[in-house]
C-alpha cells in the first residue's frame, strides 16, 4: 500500500535502546560449505515448491509470420529437467511476428517462473519477455498503456535471455498468469517446461472453520490464504505491490495470523523492524494512526499469546509512545495528532470522518496501553492512559455518515452501537465499504447484534470478489464495479469491462491495483470470532470465551489455535432455534459460555 506521504528509513536503531537484543540476521551453521561465512548469512524462512500450469488461456493466432506447436505439452507436469533427445517440447517460432501464449497456474502465487529450454535456433540463447499478471488483463498489457500496468515494487514485466538445454529462473512477484512470448525475429524457442516457483512459509493451518454455506467456507479459506502468501521475510501489505511493512494493514493480517497459523515469529519481527526504524517523535509510515496501530497490535498478539518477555522488549519505546500520544489532546478533549492523518482511502480527504475516527483510535489504544502497563508495571504511563481515556470519551465527534468513522466510534464507546448501526453502518448493506476498514465495520455491527447482517455483507462484498474469480482479496473493491464486468480469469471480451483495468482510485489505479493485500483477509479472524464464538478472556488464551451467532446458518465448526493446542467447536441449530454446542478445549483452557 503507498500512501500520500513518503516512507522515510531511518537508520535502524540499537536494539539496546529498546530492551531487546540485537538481531544481526545470520544463521548459525555447521555446514562446512558456510564456513567463514558467520554473521554473513541469513536462512530464508520459506520453502520453494514448483506448481505447474492448469491451462492455456490464450495463444497468438499460428500463421506464416508466428507459430506455437503443442501448447499442451505445458500441462503435462513435467519437471524441470531438460533432456536430452527427442522429448516433446511447446515451440514458439517467429518468423517476422512475435509467438506468445498466456498460461493460468490456477489461483494467486507469490514468486517467479522456471523456463525450461529443450531447444533453441542456431543453438544458441534466445531472449523472451515475460509478463506476469494478477489478472488475465495484466499479464497481456504494456508497461504504462491505457490501464497503467507498472513495474512499480516488483517487476512483473521483462525480457531475459534463456540459454539452449538449461533451465532459467525469473520474477519474484505476485502472479497468478504469465505470458510469454519470443522476442527473437527468425529464431525459434522450445519449453519442454514453464513451472511457477512458489515462495511461501510452510506453515499448518492450525485454524480452521467449516459450516453449511459453501460460500462463507470459501470466504474464510480465502482471507486465510490471502494473509499466508503475505507473510514473506516480514508481513507485508501486499505480494505485488507495495511489499512493504505498514503497520495499520498489519492489524487484520495479525488478527487473522491468531486464528490460523497462532505464534509466528513475521509479526513480531515485522513490528519490531518498524520500530526500530521510527524513532520517536516521528509516527510509523509517517502516519500517527499506524503508531497507534503498533501499539493495538502489540495488544492482541500478547493477549492471543501472552507473550511476556516480547512486551517487555517493547516497554521503553511503548511508554514513550503512550506518552507522546497523550500530548495531542487539546483543553477540548479533542485528538490533535500530526503527521499524515490516515483511516484508509475511502476516507481520504473527509476530514470530519478521519477525526472521528482518530479520536476513536485514541481511546482504543489508551485502552490497550492501560492494560499492557498494567503488566509492565509502568504505573505512572497506566495512570497517563486512564485519564486520556476519560478526558477523549469528553468529546463526540461527527462521523459524518461513514461507516468506518460510525464503527471506530462504536467500539470505542463514542456512541451507541446499535443506533450507530441502525443509522450509518447497516444503511445500503455491502456499499461504502473498504477491504481494510470493512473488518471494523463488521466488529462494530457485531456489537451491536446485527450478526445477521454481516454475514450478508461478507457473502456479498468478499464474495463478489470470488464471483470474479479472485483466489485472494483485494486492496479495495467496489460493489458498484461488478456491473458489466468481466473476471480477472478471462479476456475482457467487447463491451465488458475490465474489473482489474477499469476501476480504482488513490494509489491503486487501474491494473497497479493489488489483488492480494492482506488487510483484506478481516472476515477469517471475524468468522471465527463470532460464528464459531471463540474469544479470548485471558492472556495466553488461558480463558476463552465461546459465543457463537450462527444466523441462517444450520450448523458450524472448526478450530482455534491457543498455546496449549488445538481448541474444536462445533455448534448445531437445533429445531427450538437453540444452539447445541460441543467444545473440546486442550488443557490448560478455561472455556466459558455465556448463559450456560
């Protein structure tokens, strides 16, 4: 995500400073191969895996200037091996015009491509260019062009040299299709293969969530993966762009993180690499709410995780954050923060909006320091946060009839929940949403009980991307896009328009719009919170909390990971409209049930 202002890297800090250790990135090793080497190396914490094409979407028409013979081949599964001898191959021959074919690997993937070479003319190397796309759309455009596809953070579009019986290696990228095509005039080209190199972390999805509605099981496997593929080195907001660490985005992403994959080491690095690039006065990514963020983030992993000995680290810097943030209440009880003042684009200039939801942002996060110095023992920071919390809860702001101000205020107590439902969220049910702020909108409307209507909205918003054929969510969407629009798995055909190409807005224009960004992964961690009811009553998941809200649903189940193992639900809709719950909670877990 790129916003208006320009992230500045400071110089990294000393871990010292911060209570924490320095992390020189290397790897001990007994390799002999590493020898010499220490302090020098870092191991990458994922794993590479080679998946094959599932089709061939498109391929330039075969005529006296350009041929392509045997695209199948591509779809075979061969690997990477190129052998020797009479191996059937796909041949691209230009003879004046430049081949080219579109290959679809079935669903998002973050990485590059392995071209595998049989032949070649003359023997010799041959140069392709390779355009990776998250969309059909973008995989067949130029650089620039009339839908602006960029190289912007990753370079999806390029020409590379490949050599006569070898295998070559490029892109590293978010992509679901790649076009290739042979550059060379009079020269030939044969791909014995073309495989994906898939780069990910190799984690078990610990979490889980199953019901009768296909759709939201959909849903929920989506936003997990969604937030998967963007836990590369750090948590990043997006695989193809921006690929870098934004702390605000980061919220849903950590939420999501909890109910699938529990205590993974990216969340922590990535909040402490953000830190340790932002020294204080100035606010992380250059925005004072993301500071904030930082500080709610720090929150909810240590209440999943009870993590001690990682929030202690964090105490100098957070009780000088806290106390820096106190300083921007004026004698109204007004926020007053300074830097880039930032909820998400949709707000964007709406300035009655963006304070209402700041000021919202405070008392949540005081709330949160309140409690994490509790545990640190910074008694007089806890007083600082109690009594900001009571001086902003002074003042209620406008929101301005946006959903996402009206759901900041409602979760932080500036208005009543169900009437901030009635009147602004509820109102034109999945219109007016963004994929980022879309999560707190459906935490607020589940304060106020509207259950119901958030499954409504999460089947019709994050569903509307399926209809399309996303395999992961959006930056943004737009209900109001879907009107004529063709999906990003096909050629836009005449009259249709391009739902990758045609829309957006901000910084994600056209096809630099990025279709996998993690903040958009909000409903998985939503699901599994209030279908399947599991919340956290204690740090370390000591103590849960099971409350389920099936809705129209019949029946729900799944899993939630805590540091003691795995907790199983499974909730059924009996005939008396009565919910029958089992629940198999590891030791260690006190589970409580309200009402029961």
């Amino acid at each position: 995500m790129q916003r208006l202002a320009v992230l500045t890297i400071s110089l990294v800090l000393s871990a010292v400073a911060y209570g924490g250790e320095p992390d020189t990135g290397s790897t001990p090793s007994s390799s002999p191969a590493l020898a010499g080497l220490a302090g020098r190396t870092q191991r990458d914490p994922r794993v590479r895996e080679y998946i094959g094409p599932k089709r061939v979407v498109w391929q330039s028409p075969t005529d006296n200037a350009a041929a392509i013979e045997h695209p199948d081949v591509l779809l075979q599964g061969n690997s990477g091996q190129v052998p020797l001898g009479a191996a059937s191959a796909c041949t691209l021959r230009n003879k004046g015009r430049s081949p080219a074919i579109l290959l679809d690997f079935g669903k998002e993937l973050h990485g590059g491509v392995q071209l595998s070479v049989a032949g070649s003319f003359g023997n010799k190397p041959v140069r392709l260019r390779v355009r990776f796309g998250e969309s059909v759309s973008e995989a067949m455009s130029d650089v620039g062009g009339p839908r602006g596809a960029t190289n912007d953070h990753a370079v999806r579009d390029q020409t590379c040299l490949v050599p006569w019986l070898g295998t070559h290696e490029i892109g590293n990228t978010g992509f679901r299709f790649v076009r290739i095509d042979l550059v060379d005039p009079n020269a030939f080209v044969s791909l014995r293969a073309v495989r994906a190199i898939f780069l990910y972390r190799d984690l078990p999805y610990i979490g889980s969530f199953r019901c009768n509605d296909e759709r939201l099981n959909r849903i929920w496997q989506t936003g997990a993966y969604t937030a998967h593929l963007n836990m590369q080195e750090y948590l990043w907001d997006g695989i193809k762009r921006d690929r870098l660490v934004w702390i605000g985005d980061m919220h849903p992403e950590t939420m999501t993180i909890c109910t699938v994959f529990g205590n993974v080491d990216v969340v922590p690095a990535s909040l402490d690499f953000v830190r340790d690039n932002t020294p204080l006065p100035n606010w992380m990514n250059g925005i004072s709410s993301y500071s904030m963020w930082w500080v709610l983030i720090q929150h909810a992993w240590y209440r999943h995780h009870g993590d001690v000995a990682n929030l202690r680290r964090q105490k100098p810097y957070m009780i000088a954050l806290l106390n820096q943030l106190a300083k921007h209440i004026d004698s109204d009880n007004r926020e007053t923060l300074t830097g880039e003042r930032f909820l998400d684009w949709p707000t964007a200039g709406h300035t009655k909006a963006v304070h209402a939801g700041l000021q919202s942002l405070m008392i949540l996060t005081f709330r949160a320091g309140d409690e994490l110095c509790g545990v640190l023992g910074a008694r007089e920071t806890q007083e600082t946060c109690r009594h900001a919390v009571a001086r902003l809860g002074r003042h209620v702001p406008d929101h301005d009839n946006s959903k996402q101000a009206a759901a900041l205020m409602a979760l932080a107590d500036l208005g009543d929940a169900t009437k901030l439902n009635r009147e602004v969220m509820a109102v034109d049910g999945a219109k007016r949403l963004s994929t980022f702020y879309g999560y707190y909108v459906l935490q607020a409307r589940a304060k106020a009980g509207d259950y119901q209507g958030c499954l409504d909205t999460i089947r019709q918003f994050w569903g509307g991307m399926l209809d399309l054929g996303a395999t992961t969510f959006w930056e943004d969407f737009n209900l109001d896009w879907t009107v004529n629009a063709a999906g990003i798995d096909e050629l836009v055909p005449p009259g249709k328009k391009d739902i990758h190409g045609d829309f957006g807005n901000f910084c994600y224009k056209n096809l630099r719009h990025s279709l996998c960004h993690g903040w958009a992964s909000g409903p998985t961690a939503w699901l599994s919170e209030h279908v399947l009811g599991v919340q956290v009553v204690e740090p370390g998941c000591k103590a849960v909390k099971i409350d389920p809200h099936l809705g129209d649903l019949r029946w729900a189940e799944g899993t939630f990971p805590t540091p003691f193992g795995v907790l199983k639900v499974r909730h059924e809709m009996e005939a008396d409209g009565k919910v029958r719950s089992t629940i198999d909670a590891p030791p260690g877990v006190r589970v409580f049930m309200p009402g029961r």
